[in-house]
C-alpha cells in the first residue's frame, strides 16, 4: 500500500480477539474476514488488523 495513501499511525491494542480465528466464516465468505486486533489509534479512531498489518514503534 502507498506510504501516502495509508499512512503509519500510533494507537494502543485494546483486544485480541484470538489468533485461531477461521479464514472464512460458516457461510464460506471470504471476504469481510475477521482481524485478530483492535487498536485504539492516538487519532481517536478504533480500527481491526492482523499481526502483519502492525509494526513496534521504535
């Protein structure tokens, strides 16, 4: 993803809502797929990612 079109931003993890989640639910979408986290980002905004979409502030 472009730096420009979806820039890193701080926040704080406020659950985990379990690694072993299904890739798809009972219905066999695969689209709408659940995230393992929500973070609470210093802009205020709640949002839902996954391992890979996180980064350790350095």
């Amino acid at each position: 993803m472009p730096e420009d079109l979806w820039p890193n931003v701080s926040g704080v993890i406020v659950d985990d809502f379990n690694p072993g989640l299904p890739p798809q639910d009972d219905y066999g979408r695969t689209w709408a797929i659940s995230k393992r986290w929500a973070v609470a980002l210093d802009t205020g905004s709640l949002v839902f990612r996954n391992d890979s979409d996180l980064a350790r502030e350095s």
